[in-house]
C-alpha cells in the first residue's frame, strides 16, 4: 500500500468525492450524479460526442487510480470497503451512459438525453439488477467500486436507446 503525503491524498479524495459532490448530505450517489450532469452538458456543448467519449475514459482512468490508492488507506483506518461519498464511479458510470445514448441517438434533444440518462443509470446503479450485482463484489474493492456503475451506465444506455427508438 502507497501512502500517499497527507496534500496528495486530500487531492486524491476530492476528485473520489466527484470534486466534493459525494459529501453532500444523504443519497451521496444521487448528488454525485447530479453534479456530474453539469460538466457533462459543458463537454458536450464545446466538444460535442467525441469529447464526452475522451472525457468519460479519461475520468474512468482517474476513478481506478484514486481509487486504488485511497481505498486502502481508508479501509485500514477501518472505514467501508465502499465509501457511499466515493462517487467518482457515478461520474465515470453516467457520462458512459449518455455517450452511447447519443453515439446511438444523434438526433436527441440534450434535456431528454440528460435526463434520460440519469434516470435509467440512477435506476441500474441503485438497483442493481443481474449481472451489475455481480461486478459490485468482483475483484478488489477498488476495481469493483469502478465496475458495477460502468455496467449500470452500459445497461442504462441500451434500454434507453431501446425507449427511443421504440416511441421516437
């Protein structure tokens, strides 16, 4: 286990908190994703699809390393194996969800897409149906923290192409 200097690992639990939106009172996930909607809007308005894509690997990136070195030290300070404030998955998870949706869906008007996408992966990631259950407890905390909200994203994002093309 790395430990990191007390700065670093300050940092490092910022950018897990989803820049402090996981710290924010009951339903930390929820307010997670929310905060995550706004970065994802800008993204997309200066950068459009391919820029939401480089972000979302790029952040999934940033989600497996902060969470690989904070983790542990949490864990060993004797606090949960999933930290509810750990949202940096969500983020990761939901601006998946809205990628492929659009990638699918180009025609989509951004409120219905954001909102869209937010529900259906709030919808997966709280629910957690067959198989996202099963990424929840596969390999180590810190890779299936990351796991389960990607495969929320992807399941999210399939039903809700499967809506739109369907009633649109």
């Amino acid at each position: 286990m790395t430990i990191l200097p007390n700065s670093t690992f300050i940092l490092f639990k910022f950018l897990a908190a989803g820049l402090g939106s996981g710290w924010l009172p009951k339903a930390p996930g929820t307010w997670g994703s929310l905060a995550a909607l706004l970065p994802a809007y800008v993204i997309l308005e200066y950068f459009g699809l391919n820029g939401l894509f480089l972000a979302t690997v790029l952040v999934t990136m940033l989600g497996f390393l902060v969470c690989s070195v904070v983790l542990p030290q949490l864990v060993a300070k004797g606090e949960s194996h999933d930290p509810g404030w750990i949202v940096i998955d969500e983020w990761a998870g939901l601006w998946l969800c809205i990628s492929l949706m659009l990638a699918a869906i180009p025609h989509i008007e951004m409120t219905t897409l954001l909102l869209l996408s937010f529900v259906l992966f709030r919808g997966f990631d709280i629910l957690k149906p067959f198989p996202i259950k099963i990424f929840e407890s596969w390999g180590p905390d810190w890779l299936s923290i990351m796991h389960d909200d990607l495969i929320a994203g992807l399941m999210g994002a399939v039903v809700g192409i499967l809506l739109l093309r369907w009633f649109f």
